[in-house]
C-alpha cells in the first residue's frame, strides 16, 4: 500500500462535513467487506453525532482533531486531538463537541468460535 496521509484526507472529510446535511463524512482506507480490521476516517461537524449503535468487536477511537465525546449508558469520555478512546463493549454514540476528526479501528467477532 502507498503511503496515505489520515489529516490530509481528514481535512478534506471535515469540509465534506461542515457542507453536509447530516454534518458528517467518512472514508474508509483500510478494510472493507470481507475483512476483520477496518480502519475508518470519520469527520463530524460540531454538535452533529453518530447515533448510539451497537459495537459489533473490539475498537478504538483517535482523536485526530477538535473534541469529542463517547457516550455508553450513563457513562461519558470526553477526547480531544491525540486522545485514544477505547469504545465499550456496549450500545454507545460519538458526539462532536466541536467540529472533529477521528480515525476509528475496530475488529470483527469472529462467529462460532471455541475455546
């Protein structure tokens, strides 16, 4: 793989975002269908969320820029640039305090295993 610049493409997200309706944009450059690890850059405009969902495997959040806050339950953490934030095994929601970015990476449960 070519080297890939995450702010270059997180900048570019982020003005995607600012113009859209939803206020959110996102590109994923690793992973795919098919894979386990995905790697996803998502840009959010200030006060706009991803909604509370389940977690569907282990995953982290980077905060690439601006501030954020991840939601499960009654719990709150709150991130900003460089912060990584582990996402609970658990319904949660991303919620940008101002407008951010984030490099999320997150692995699939693998189905029907056994000890």
């Amino acid at each position: 793989m070519d080297p890939f610049n995450v702010h270059t493409q997180a900048a570019e997200l982020l003005e995607t975002a600012r113009s859209s309706s939803a206020g959110r944009a996102a590109y994923m450059p690793v992973g795919g269908p098919g894979t386990e690890m995905t790697q996803t850059i998502i840009a959010l405009a200030s006060g706009f969320q991803l909604d509370e969902h389940e977690n569907p495997g282990e995953a982290t959040v980077l905060v690439l820029s601006g501030q954020v806050e991840l939601g499960s339950g009654d719990s709150v953490w709150s991130g900003s640039e460089g912060d990584l934030l582990e996402v609970p095994d658990a319904r949660h929601h991303l919620l940008a305090t101002s407008d951010a970015t984030v490099l999320l990476t997150s692995v699939k449960r693998r189905s029907g295993l056994t000890a």
